[in-house]
C-alpha cells in the first residue's frame, strides 16, 4: 500500500474492503500497513470469512483502538456463489464509500 507524506482528503468517502479467511499469520502486517494510511475520510472494513484459526480474534485485538476499522463475520455461502467473490459482495454491501478498493 502506498505511503502519503502529511494529511490527505479531498471530502470522498473511500472504503478499504480486505476479506480473510485463515490469516491469523498475516493479520498483524496487514493492519499495520492499513493503519499507516493518511487519508482522512476512509473506513476500512475487515471481513473474517468463516476462519478456523484465531483471524477474528487477532484481528479484533489489533483494530479495538482505531475508529476507521470495522470487522464483520461473513455469512453462510449461498448456493451458485463462490468464496472470495460472496466475501467482495457482503463487503460491498457494508460499504458507505465514494470509492470501494478491494485488497
């Protein structure tokens, strides 16, 4: 993710949309990273979908003291959908950005 010196908005809403499933491992670089952003009026939302390892749990513990992240569970896969393309989905729905960017 790039890195911008000093503050930046230009007043458009922009959502950072991450889904994960089983990214206990690289959960803390990649919240490290999204925390460095200097855009003012982002939200980035975090969405664990279904992880057997401890993703939720390391995610949530990361993200409790920044407002700009939200995490959500994703829901049961239904029938004709595939993974990433259901978790992309139920991000986009929970998004209230000018601008969606998947990652």
């Amino acid at each position: 993710m790039p890195k911008l010196k000093g503050k930046h908005t230009d007043g458009r809403l922009v959502s950072v949309l991450v889904p994960m499933r089983d990214e206990e491992k690289n959960v803390p670089g990649l919240i490290s990273s999204l925390k460095t952003i200097t855009y003012e009026n982002v939200e980035i939302i975090l969405l664990d979908d279904g992880s057997s390892d401890c993703t939720n749990h390391v995610a949530s513990e990361l993200i409790k003291d920044d407002q700009r992240f939200t995490l959500i569970k994703g829901i049961q896969l239904p029938e004709g959908w595939v993974g990433k393309v259901h978790a992309c989905h139920l991000l986009s729905k929970e998004a209230k950005g000018d601008f969606l960017f998947f990652s």
